[in-house]
C-alpha cells in the first residue's frame, strides 16, 4: 500500500500504572520526538489485560490533548503482555514434507496447553540451529481477548494498529539497539508495577521468559499496611526513599528491603531454573550479567540485593543510550531518574511497520 505521508509510529506501552508514549524518528540514527507519560487509575489495566476500555480510551484521549499529539489516522505500535501472551523457544527437526509454518504450529498446540481458537499465533524463526542440527523457533500465542481490548482503545481515538508486539520483545529489541549481542546469557529484568518480567537472551536471541507476580505495587501495597497509612502516603515514601530525596525511616527501610528479598528470590529462581533444568536451549552457555529496566527497577537496595544473589554485574539500563535526544526538551537528570520506564515503549517505536509480532 502507498502511504500519502510518511509519517512515524506512535508506540504505546499501556501498563498496570502508567501509559508510556515514544515517538521515534530518523533513519539508522533514531531521535526522540517525543515521549510522555499519563498515569491510570487502579484497575483499568490489570496483569496485561484491559479491564476498562472505556476509562483507558478517555484517559488516552486526555493524554494525547496535555501533550498536544494529534492521533487521529495515526498508526500505533502496542504490546500485550503478563497472561495475555504465551512464548515458547522451541527446536524443529527440518521436515521437507512440512512448511515450517506448519510444524511450529504443531508445536504450538502441544506447548501452549491452551485452545488455539482463542489465539492469534505467529512464529518467529530465529535463523540459527541446535546443536543437533534443528532449527530454533519463537512460537508466540497472544489471546484474542486481549488484542480486542487494545483495538477498541486504538480504534475509539481514531487510530490504526500498526505492529502488535509483546513486552518481552520490545525489551529486548531495545536492549540489543543500545548494547548490542553478547556471547553470554544475559537477563534483561523488567520491574513493573504490577510484575516483573525475567527474560533470558542470548546472541540477540530469545531464549526464556517468566513473570513473576512482584512489582513496584508491592513494595507500596506493604508498606500502606505497615505504616496504616494510604498508597498514595506508602508511594510517596517508597519514591522519597528510592531517589534518595527523603531518608527512610526504619519501617521504610525494613519493609523494602524484606520485599527486595522475596523479589530477589524469585527472580533466582527463575534463572536457576531455565539454567539447570530440561528447557534450557542453550547448554553450556554462561550467564554473565542482568540488566534492569521497569520503573520500579530503582527501589531503594534492588540492584544491590540482586547482584548478591546472582553474584553477576547488575546494571540499569538506559534506553535513550542510542538515541539522539534533545535534552533541552527531555533534560538528562530527568531522563536518568525517569528513564527506565520507557523501556517497552522505546522498543516498541524501534519497530518497524513491515515487521511481526
Ligand atoms: N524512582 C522510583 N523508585 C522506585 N519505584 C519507582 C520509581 N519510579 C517509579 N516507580 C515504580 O514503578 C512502577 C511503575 O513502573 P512501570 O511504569 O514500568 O510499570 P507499568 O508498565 O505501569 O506496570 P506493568 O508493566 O506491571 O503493567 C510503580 O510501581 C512505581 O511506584
Ligand atoms: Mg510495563
């Protein structure tokens, strides 16, 4: 199709608390055109799944107005996420009777353990094979319910999808533009609001990916009922706390560090597991380092506990390391504290239109 004018995706990152906007442009070398955030009322976004249309279609609506974006026939890139994808690196022998479109979604019946009918499935051939000559393959099943809901969002602003995408994708497609390959397993670490995403790559390839049901909503749900105080008082403390702008008191500074710990533990466990047990696709390979994005990957001692427990370097990653940005506009020290929550939102506008789920 002929497009009249060539103009950039809109990338939304529709979180539990926040929806995150990036718009890129550019050729090889992208800038930031724009970026912004809003946040969502409790309940509108939940574990991946939009439970409000309507409220986060008015909210998008508010949203595109602050920021002087005009969406209407714009294209959009969203992602789905949490229980709204199922992803599964897998290896198939060649077969010359069968597509390999075929096979993968075979494959998928057998691994997804979920009706098909319920799915949009696409595979994603990574281009390398197993040691056993096999070629490695993403299948992706994305629930049909949740695409609805991002459609009726997209389509009540006067908007078009433009690429589908899931959390754990845009990640890594963010991490690679701005850090490259590595030889070694590496954990990219998305902590949300409401989860954390834990998710293995290697060569630039996907391997593995686990949530875990921890995020910044945790740490300030325990902290409203330590304290007997509300979770905008608890958010406060947490935020205060984390960016080192308010000393924590010693309630504060327990309960974090209690909450780190059990985050911390699954997050272990989660490497251990794809490591030592019978899924792992890339035997031999050492782990070497974890990279952290999310906005709650700032919470006060996370990046310290969890590099004791892993006992690799842990860094935060900075998702406008690539990119050109006009720091007039979007000044450094803002970028630095805010930046990390951008992370699926970047990935997203790095997509291209052509490309799939
Ligand atoms: N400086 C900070 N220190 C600690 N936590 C922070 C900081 N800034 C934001 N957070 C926390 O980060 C979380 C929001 O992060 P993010 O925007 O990545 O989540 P989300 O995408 O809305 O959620 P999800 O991906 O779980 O649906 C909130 O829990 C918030 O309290
Ligand atoms: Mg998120």
């Amino acid at each position: 199709m002929v497009e009249l004018f060539s103009r950039s995706l809109l990338a939304l990152d529709i979180g539990s608390s926040s929806i995150k906007l990036v718009e890129l442009a550019g050729g090889r070398q992208k800038k930031v055109r724009a970026m912004a955030h809003i946040a969502l009322p409790p309940g509108v976004v939940e574990n991946g799944v939009i439970k409000d249309p309507a409220a986060a279609q008015e909210q998008l609506k508010d949203f595109f107005k602050a920021n002087r974006i005009l969406p209407f026939g714009r294209r959009v890139c969203v992602t789905l996420s949490g229980n709204a994808v199922i992803i599964k690196r897998v290896a198939l022998a060649p077969d010359k009777d069968k597509e390999l479109a075929e096979q993968a979604y075979y494959a998928a019946e057998q691994h997804f353990q979920h009706s098909m009918n319920d799915l949009e499935f696409d595979f994603y051939n990574t281009g390398s094979l197993n040691e056993r000559g096999e070629i490695n393959v993403v299948l992706v099943g994305a629930k049909r319910e949740a695409i609805d809901g991002l459609m009726e969002i997209v389509h009540g602003n006067r908007m078009k999808i433009g690429v589908v995408e899931t959390d754990v994708f845009a990640i890594a497609n963010m991490f690679e533009y701005n850090y490259g390959t590595s030889e070694t397993i590496m954990a990219l670490i998305n902590v949300g609001a409401s989860c954390t995403q834990v998710t293995l790559v290697w060569r630039g390839e996907y391997l593995y990916t686990r949530e875990v049901a921890v995020g910044g909503n945790e740490f300030t749900r325990r902290l409203a009922e330590a304290m007997s105080i509300d979770v905008v008082a608890a958010e406060v403390a947490k935020i205060g706390a984390s960016n080192f702008t308010q000393d924590p008191t010693e309630v504060v500074a327990r309960i974090i560090s209690e909450t780190n710990d059990q985050l911390v533990s699954e997050i272990q466990t989660t490497v251990a597991y794809y490591l030592q047990g019978s899924d792992n696709t890339a035997p031999g390979v050492p782990f070497t380092n974890a990279f952290l994005a999310g906005g709650a990957c700032r919470t006060l001692g996370f990046e310290a506990a969890l590099a004791a427990a892993l006992q690799v370097p842990v860094a935060i990653i900075n998702p406008f390391q690539n990119l050109q940005v006009n720091h007039r506009k979007f000044p450094p020290e803002e970028l630095v504290l805010e930046g990390q929550k951008y992370g699926v939102a970047v990935g997203l506008g790095l997509r291209n239109m052509g490309d799939r789920l």
